[in-house]
C-alpha cells in the first residue's frame, strides 16, 4: 500500500469514527463528591416511552461509578405516571423542592432528545442527551452537556445511550473533588 493510500484510509476511517457522536459541555465544576446528590426526573422529548427514566437509571449508575457515593433520586412513585414526560416546569420545580428537603447539595437534571433504532436496512441505534448539574440551594445550572451518538447495528440502544451519558458526564465531574 502506498502511503497516499494509507493516509487516504486512516483519514476516511478517522471522519467515518468522529461523525458518530457529537459533544458540547461547559467547562466542569469544583464540586464535592462527598456530598448528597440526586437525580431529577429527565423530560422525555422522543415518542419513547419511558426513554427519561431509562437515561435516569443509567446517569445514576454512571455517577456511582464515578465515585459520587451518596446519590438519591426523586421516586417513580412522587413523578407523573405517563409514558411520554413534556418536561413539566412544575414537577421540575416540586423536583428541585423534595431535593431541598432531603438536605442534597447538587442535582443531576437531564432531557432525552432522542432514542431509537433508525429507521432502515441497518436499524443504527441513535440517542440525543442533554444534561445540567444543578446547586440545588440556588437552583443555578453550574454545568451543561449535550450530545448525541449513533452505534452499529449490532449494538444496543442502551449501550450507545450509556456510552453517550459517560462522555458526557466525565466531562461534568473532571473537576470534581
């Protein structure tokens, strides 16, 4: 193989690898890992059902392996029983107001944009997530990420969802102490 030809294909493989996701984050937080969080109900923008509490379940999974401890999250029983989450200003609002009670120092609130097998021969899997820690005392955003990522059609929704929540997250916490 030439080396025109080498480059050529390193260069290819190189733009097919990076279109497959898209991150935007803010700069990462001091904060505590030490402290109480939880996880505030995610809208569900996506005709999934569900799609919010499965984004939920995993940035909580994924935090508890970040070494964030101590992690509580606003009970399915205390959120609407819908399949399908607007994204209610009020339950955000109720959200941030148990939190307070329960004496936490940050939120994790989030949005899931999409989540799906596309559409076609391949049935990529595709997730949209975005995600703000929260001071849950002001209520301030003291972090956002977005993003979004396709996978193969071998791979599970969930496994690109919590690929996608990960990097995403490891940008959030890298300051964290």
């Amino acid at each position: 193989m030439t080396t025109t030809l080498r480059f050529l294909l390193l260069t290819a493989l190189t733009l097919l690898i990076g279109a497959c996701s898209t991150l935007d984050r803010s700069a990462a937080p001091a904060i505590d890992r030490q402290a109480l969080w939880v996880v505030l109900p995610f809208a569900n923008h996506t005709e999934t059902p569900l799609a919010g509490q499965r984004a939920e379940r995993i940035a909580e999974t994924i935090l508890h392996s970040k070494g964030i401890a101590r992690i509580k999250r606003y009970q399915d029983s205390l959120q609407q029983d819908t399949l399908f989450d607007s994204g209610d200003g009020k339950q955000q609002q109720d959200a941030l107001a148990w939190a307070r009670q329960q004496g936490a120092s940050y939120g994790l609130a989030g949005a899931v944009d999409e989540w799906r097998y596309k559409v076609g021969v391949d049935g990529e899997p595709a997730a949209g997530v975005t995600l703000q820690i929260i001071d849950i005392a002001s209520g301030e955003t003291l972090w956002s990420g977005a993003g979004g990522k396709s996978g193969w059609s071998r791979e599970a929704l969930s496994a690109v969802a919590q690929q996608l929540i990960r990097s995403l997250l490891d940008g959030g916490l890298s300051a964290a102490r």
